[in-house]
C-alpha cells in the first residue's frame, strides 16, 4: 500500500470518528475523562515507584508527593466521571479565557505591525468563547470536551486527507521532474 493512502485511510477514519464524537458528545466527554483517569493513575504510580527511589531530601518528598496528588486525581476521575467531566471542562474554559488574555495582550504589544489585527481577533474568540461556556456553563459542560474532541478528530482529519493528496501530487510531480532530468 503506498504511504499516500495510508494518509488517506487514517484521514477518512478520524474524520469519521469525529462524525461519531459529535453525534454524542456527553458519551465522548465520560470516555475523555475515564481515559484522563487512566493516564493520572498510570502516571502516579509511576511517579511514587520514582520518589521512592530518589534519595533522601526534598526530591523525594517531592516526588512522592505528586505522585499521590496523581494517584488521586486518577482514581477521582476513574469512580467519579461526571463530577471529572464538570472539573475538566472548567480546567478547559480558565485555558480559553487565558490564551486569550495572553493573545490580547501579545496583540497589543504588535500594534505598529501586521499582526495586530489577526492576534487580536484570535485572542477576542478565545475570551468569547470563554464567556459563552460560563454563562452557559452548565448546559454546556458535559458535552463540551467530546465537542472539543470531535472538532479536532475533524480537522485532523481534514489535514490528514490534505496531506494524502499532497503526497500524491508531489510524489508525481518529483517523478516528472526526474524523468524530465533525464530525458534530456
């Protein structure tokens, strides 16, 4: 198989996977934070066998530390996902509203070149964005992270499917320019 269709392939399927994500993103949002649960956890332990293993000092306090911090906040997520949802989602909307913030201040220390304008309009939608989810945070929330999965499941796929048919196109085009080379 050439390398362009396996592109393709993986396009076509993570665009469909994000058809399916959005068809029901409350479900999406659970499996988000039980995968999130799974990951802490995982972490955690491997992040308290760590500060076990460190010396004595502020390290390992340290260490052992976070990985209990980890620990738990896997196993909240894992037996409590609604309530992990809710958290994640507020985690998500405070990140909106301060890359905007950083993008509305960046924006104005550009303001003699052209990227005013583009930085400015990319950090207003971000604190937009941001307001919208809390003023409707609560009909928003549950199925806001499989919305923000599903979305980037689309454009992945998208710049996937585009990346396949670039492969094939440049994989013709240095094939003439080759032949051309040496036909000559």
């Amino acid at each position: 198989m050439k390398t362009w269709t396996k592109w393709l392939i993986v396009g076509v399927l993570s665009l469909l996977f994000g058809l399916f994500v959005l068809a029901n993103p409350v479900a999406a949002s659970i499996a988000v934070t039980t995968l999130a649960g799974v990951l802490f956890a995982i972490s955690g332990g491997f992040q308290l066998v760590a500060g076990f293993g460190e010396e004595r000092g502020t390290s390992k306090a340290l260490g052992i530390g976070l990985g209990i911090l980890m620990l738990l906040l896997g196993v909240s997520l894992l037996f409590h996902p609604l309530q992990g949802v809710i958290s994640l989602a507020t985690l998500v909307t405070i990140l909106f509203a301060a890359s905007g913030i950083t993008r509305l201040i960046a924006a104005f220390q550009m303001r003699e070149t052209s990227f005013f304008w583009p930085m400015l309009i990319s950090g207003a939608l971000s604190v937009l964005l941001a307001g919208y989810i809390i003023a409707n945070f609560f009909e928003i929330a549950p199925s806001l992270l499989g919305i923000l999965l599903g979305i980037e499941l689309l454009f992945n796929g998208i710049g996937l499917i585009v990346l396949a048919f670039f492969l094939r196109t440049a994989r013709g085009e240095l094939r003439d320019r080759l032949n051309a080379k040496y036909d000559k």
